[in-house]
C-alpha cells in the first residue's frame, strides 16, 4: 500500500527493503501508518518480503524511511 522506497543488496543475497515514505504534496494511501524496513533472501526459490523488527524504544509513529545504505565489514 505504501510502495516500496530503496532497496539495498548485499553481497550474499540477502535485500533489505524500505516502506512508507510519506512526502508533502504526494498521496498517502496509509498516512497513519508508520514505515518499515523488509529483508528478503533472494537465494530462495520463492523470495518473500518478512518485516524487520525495530527495536524497542524507537519512535516509530515518526519513522519516515527515504535513502538507504549498507555496510559489510
């Protein structure tokens, strides 16, 4: 519903997804909703989009996900 942001792809597979960018002028079609961070293995025969949990004490009813980036070490 809220579309998908960024994508970010690691090197073994796995993706990391961001959802629900809300932006002044666009419609929101979920405005109360608050953003999301996916991972996805793309090594499975049938990849599916599993919601991260984000850690206890994190405002999430201001979490506006827009630009993403990893780092592997």
């Amino acid at each position: 519903e809220t579309g998908s942001e960024d994508i970010e792809i690691l090197p073994n597979g796995l993706a990391f997804i961001s959802s629900g960018l809300k932006y002044p002028g666009l419609k929101s079609f979920a405005p109360d909703k608050p953003g999301e961070i996916f991972l996805m293995d793309l090594n499975e025969d049938h990849p599916r989009a599993v919601e991260l949990r984000i850690s206890r004490g994190f405002d999430l009813s201001s979490f506006n996900p827009h630009g993403m980036s990893t780092y592997v070490d």
